[in-house]
C-alpha cells in the first residue's frame, strides 16, 4: 500500500511540476523493510521455541 501511494503521489507530483516528497519515500522504504524482517523474526522465534519444546519432550536418559 506504501509502495501504491509513493507512485501515486510521484504521477501527480510530476504532472504538476514539483518536487517529491522525501518523508514519504523514506516512510515507504522503512514499511518495506519491516516488512521483509517481519517473516524472518517470526520463524526465527517460532525455530526457538519449538527445539526447546521438542528437548522438553524427551524421555529422561538412564
């Protein structure tokens, strides 16, 4: 949605003849970016807790 409203904004922008808007573009790019480190945190954690449950399973060795 970021990404749609950048573009969006740089046709008007340009049909007009003014200058982009930083914020935006730099607000666009931090979406982005969280974006991509949201499904890697998420396995990371879940990985984490799903050995410690698995060892936790475990029949006590004699």
């Amino acid at each position: 949605m970021g990404a749609d409203l950048t573009h969006d904004d740089s046709i008007i922008v340009d049909e007009i003849g003014l200058g982009g808007d930083g914020v935006r573009t730099i607000m666009c790019l931090a979406v982005i970016a969280l974006s991509l480190l949201n499904p890697i945190i998420y396995y990371g954690i879940n990985n984490r807790k799903e050995k410690k449950i698995s060892t936790r399973c475990q029949a006590p060795s004699k």
